[in-house]
C-alpha cells in the first residue's frame, strides 16, 4: 500500500504556555482552564484525559486556533497561534457534522487539498492513498450519508491524513462509534501517526484508550483546570488491542490513572493531595 504521508514533512512541536481561558458571557464568567504550560515535541502522540467539564474541549480548540485564549498562549513550531494555522487538521467527535453530506466521500477528502492549491492529478493520488490507508478504497463515490458512523469517521480521519498536517488534533473522536470499530479506529491512528510522523494530541475520556494510544498521558484536574499529571506509557512502539491491554503494565497504568481522575473528580488539584495507591513512577519518568 502506498504511504498517504507521501513527501509529508514531520511533526511539528506545540507549546502550550501558561494557557487560560475564561468564558464570558451574559452570565457569570466561567473559568474553564486555570494554567496550562505543557509541550508536545514534534511527532509525538499525547492523550488528554480528565473528568467531564475539566475543559479537554476547550483547550483542544485553543489549541486548533478556533478560540482565543484569555491569557497565554498556543506556539506551534516558532508561531503563536492566532486562528486555524496552515499545517493543522482537526478531527472532532461529531462526525456526522463534519463531512460534507452533498459532497461524496472522495470530494470531502479532497476538499482541503484544493484549499492547499495542489494540481489536480496529485490530489487525486493522494485521496485515493488515502481512502485505501482507513479501508474505504471502494466507496469514493458514495454519500457519507451512506455510510456508517465508524466509516464516516474513517472519511474524516482519511481526510486528515490526506493533508498531511504537521499537527493533527482530535476530540473525542470514537466517543460514538461501537467498541469493535472503536479499537479499530484507535489502530488506525497508531499506524497513521507512525507512518506520517505526525505531531498528535488526542483528547478522550476513555482512560484505556488514552494509555493504549498515547506515549504520554497528561491528566487534567477538575475546573479552574490545571495538569493534575503527566504520565509516561512505556508500553513500546508495536501495540495491540489483544497483547497491550492484557500487559501488566498497561493494567498498572490505567489503575494509576483512574485514581487520579476519580482525585481529580473530588477536586483535587495536585499529585501529592491524591494519595494514590499506586503512585510508583510507572512506565518510565512520569
Ligand atoms: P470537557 O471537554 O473536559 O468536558 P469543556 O471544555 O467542554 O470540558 O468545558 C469546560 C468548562 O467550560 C465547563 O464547565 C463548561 O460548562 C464550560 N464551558 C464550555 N463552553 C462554554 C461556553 N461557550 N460558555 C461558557 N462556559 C462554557
């Protein structure tokens, strides 16, 4: 099979500093993130877990430029963020809003290769890479409509990696696709990120599937929002649904990070407030 990532560049590094976003509105402001200063180096695949309303969303979408921040800011490379940078491709949970229904799945993942002004004859090539990398060579003319919702995701994971970003975010993007096609879709973007070397911050509230996919997990705690965490995975480069998540290891982290989302839930703020049962530094220096 042919690499979508073609002559895609690697990775590029984000830096994430002293972040903070306050929501203001008619009502009482809302502060959804306190501070948030993290780096993610280039190529590097990070999971971002928390308890529900600790604003995972919100900083993705600082993050994607879609939102200003309040106060810091969002680097990518050597740029400060200030709207959808070029080189970015953000994959989000509601698939079924994302894709373009009038559109057939090839001309959705076409799309933003025509916004990248490539000729026609290259960007055909690579959608039809594309389309064959998530396994859907056989329905480019069909209608996401047409589709299931784990197929629609794969159209816009194909769509992603057709672009070949230097940076690819995704929020909670299996959240609604059945568990099967979920660790389908979860191997589809390891094998993805390994191929094309791309930077990717994967948010989800799945503690399995934050540990199986990321090589660092950083945990967030409650709202006003701060790093409760950064958690090491040393569960190795070659990953399977079957061996890595029967690794002792892996159960070993996902207790570590279950305890400290349920601390964070309790609105605990700091590691040394948490009193893990298992704090021992698992998986390498975290
Ligand atoms: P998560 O993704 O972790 O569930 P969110 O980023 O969606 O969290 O939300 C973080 C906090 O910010 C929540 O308390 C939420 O209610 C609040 N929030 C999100 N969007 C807005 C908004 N547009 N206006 C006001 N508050 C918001």
């Amino acid at each position: 099979m042919t690499s979508p990532a073609g002559t895609a560049e690697h990775g590029a590094r984000l830096d994430v500093r002293r972040l903070r976003k306050v929501y203001t509105g008619r009502g009482e402001p809302v502060e959804a993130i306190r501070e948030l200063t993290f780096e993610v180096k280039a190529g590097e695949l990070v999971c971002v877990v928390g308890p529900s309303g600790a604003g995972k969303t919100t900083l993705l979408r600082c993050m994607a430029g879609l939102m200003p921040a309040t106060d810091g800011q969002v680097v990518l490379g050597d740029t400060a963020i200030s709207g959808p940078p070029r080189g970015m491709a953000v994959v989000l949970q509601e698939y079924g809003r994302s894709l373009f229904p009038w559109m057939t799945v090839a001309e959705n993942v076409e799309l933003p290769l025509k916004e990248k002004g490539l000729p026609k004859g290259e960007r055909k090539q690579k959608v039809r890479d594309a389309l064959e990398a998530v396994g859907l060579a056989d329905v480019p003319g069909s209608y996401p409509w047409q589709l299931s919702g784990g197929m629609q995701q794969r159209v816009a994971i194909a769509r992603a990696a057709a672009y070949e970003p230097q940076v690819l975010l995704m929020d909670e993007p299996f959240a609604a696709v059945d568990a099967q096609t979920r660790f389908d879709l979860e191997d589809l973007v390891r094998s993805l990120w390994q191929r094309l070397g791309v930077t990717v911050v994967f948010v989800t509230h799945d503690i399995d599937e934050a540990i199986y996919l990321g090589e660092r997990v950083l945990v967030l705690s409650a709202r006003p929002t701060v790093i409760l965490e950064e958690v090491h995975v040393d569960l190795g480069a070659e990953r399977t649904q079957l061996t890595t998540r029967s690794d002792p290891e892996f159960a070993q982290l996902r207790t570590h990070v279950y305890e400290l989302v349920q601390a964070a839930k309790r609105g605990v703020r700091t590691v040394e407030e948490a009193h893990l049962t298992h704090p021992a530094h698992i998986g390498g220096d975290a």
